[in-house]
C-alpha cells in the first residue's frame, strides 16, 4: 500500500504550541472532564472557548517558516483530538481501511464525516482513477476547505455538504438525519467509513444510516464505522472508573452521559448486541470487531490509536430465489 510522503518539521508543533495541545489531549483523556465538564457547558461555550483557546496556536502556525497549506488551522479542526500530527493521524485512517476493509487505490471510497480532509489527504497519495472518494460531512467549513484545497488538484475527490440537523454539530441543519437520503446511487462504493460519527448519533439516525449505507454499498463492499461499544466488559471497566467516558443513562440499547442534556449527541454509546443485529438486519455480515480504548481495556492493534471501537461489515450479496419449473 502506497504511503503518504514524508512531511517536513513544518508540519509538527512547535515547542510553544506543544503545551496547548498536550493540555487539550490530557483533559480530553479525563472522564471527569469529558463527562462530567462538557455536558455542563452550554455548546455555545464550548465552541468559543475552543476557538479563543486555538487562537495563538494558529497565529503561531501562520508565521512559521514552510507552512503547510494542506494542513488546516488548529481552531478548524473538529475532528479527532487536534492536537495530533494531523498528517500522520491521517495516514492512520488509511492504514485501519488498509489492514481492516481491503482499501486499494482503486477503491471507491465514501467517507460519512469527513470533517476537514484528515482522511482525504493522505488517501489522494493512494487513490487514482477509476478509484475514486466522496467526502459527506454536515460541518459547511470543512466541506468549503476541503473542495478549494483538495479538489482542484484531485477531480476525483469530491465533498458534499449535507444540511442534516445534529445539536452538537449543525444546530442550524434543516433536515433530520432520520430522514436523510444519502445523495448516491445503488451500489456505488467498494467501502463506506465512519470515524466518530455514530458516536454522535440518536437511535433513530442510526438506523436510517444503515439501511442508506447498505443501500450504496456494492456486494462484497465493507463497511467500517467506529462506534462506543456497551458490552458486559467495557460496562464492567467503565463503572469502575477506567477510561475517560462515564454513561449513566440509557434507554434500551442507546446509552448518553447523563439524562436530559440539550445536546445528547456530544456522546453515544450503543449495546453490541443491538450493533451486530442492525449490521445483520441490512445485510452486513460483520467481518471484524475491534476493541479500542475508550473504557480503559487495551484496545486491537488494528485501532490502537482511535479509542474507539471499529466494527467492520460486509455486503452480502442479494439472494436470488429458486427459479420456477
């Protein structure tokens, strides 16, 4: 599989923007903070105080010697922990769809979140025609970033905005995810991705999701979403006190940090069992279940790095009824 090319020390943090970024991925990693601070704060808060916090990290950034202009500011950045090396986090990505669901360079690739390039990237060193990538994300500015930096140089590579209402993300949306329709045809993808989506959704959205996701999805394709897996193990380390996310509130298989937050969405969590039967319910058999380590257990090599849980599905072709004699 090919590699992204080796990127200058232009791309790394510099010694004085190293604090803020170790500081932003310390509290990210303290349940406390995540679960407890975060639901507290008004999301409006939030997203101020991210942008004041980035602010002289970006100003940094923009006067440094050899600036890369395919590497988006700091404050843009909504996902992943921006603190990361944002090509090699990256190239991570492409290495997890490598290793996990058979990406090729002539894949055609769907990426549901694709946020602000940090897959698309790294992919366009891989992917050449026929392969192709469509980009979907609710997040306008990433999108905007994404087709003035990425597409002029790579046709191939297309980003769709998707006006889809979600309280934590896209509070203006117009459209319930529940009632979205993915802007593709029939079996148009080899592989369909989701990093930190599902994470972000209501029972009802996912669910919609997945019947659009099979829908486009060819046979034999994959698909590989990332969800915060509820099962007898991770439930068993969570409620005592390991890992940096704490739900206290269910209601069946849908678990949320607390009851009644304004945007339930900042994280969810869904029982496993209830995963794999929507995977089987929309023809994915699931190929691979991969452990990250968000509830403090050690997480599959495969995902070491993601903190979530990866579950990788495949397509199962229709079955053709016996002809008539």
């Amino acid at each position: 599989m090919s590699k992204v090319q080796a990127v200058d020390g232009a791309t790394k943090a510099s010694r004085v923007q190293r604090p803020f970024l170790d500081l932003q991925g310390w509290l990210l990693r303290q349940r406390f903070f995540t679960s407890t601070v975060l639901p507290a704060t008004p999301r409006w808060l939030r997203w101020a105080l991210r942008r004041a916090y980035f602010a002289p990290v970006d100003l940094i950034e923009r006067f440094r010697r050899g600036h890369n202009a395919m590497v988006p500011p700091y404050a843009q950045r909504f996902t992943g922990y921006s603190g990361d090396d944002f090509v090699e986090s990256g190239q991570g990505l492409v290495n997890v769809l490598a290793n996990t669901a058979g990406l090729t360079a002539r894949s055609n690739v769907l990426d549901i979140g694709s946020g602000i390039g940090r897959l698309a990237i790294p992919l366009t060193q891989l992917i050449t025609p026929p392969g192709s990538y469509d980009g979907l994300d609710i997040v306008e500015h990433g999108v905007r970033w994404c087709r003035t930096k990425i597409t002029p140089m790579h046709p191939h590579f297309r980003f769709t905005h998707a006006n889809v209402f979600n309280a934590e993300y896209n509070p203006g949306g117009t459209v319930k995810a529940a009632e979205y329709e993915l802007p593709y045809g029939d079996a148009s993808f080899d592989i369909v991705c989701l990093f930190s989506v599902f994470t972000h959704m209501l029972i009802a959205d996912v669910e919609h999701y997945l019947a659009e996701i099979s829908r486009v999805l060819r046979p034999g394709g994959r698909l590989a979403a990332t969800f915060v897996i509820l099962n007898e193990e991770s439930l068993t380390s969570m409620q005592a006190g390991k890992g940096f996310y704490n739900f206290t509130y269910h209601e069946g298989p849908q678990w949320l940090l607390e009851d009644g937050m304004p945007a339930p969405e900042l994280a969810v969590g869904y029982e496993e069992d209830y995963v794999r039967s929507l995977y089987a319910r929309n023809g994915l058999d699931v190929s691979g279940f991969y452990v990250g380590a968000w509830s403090g257990r050690p997480s599959a090599p495969e995902v070491g790095w993601l903190g979530q849980d990866l579950v990788v599905g495949s397509k199962l072709a229709p079955v053709r009824s016996a002809a008539t004699p």
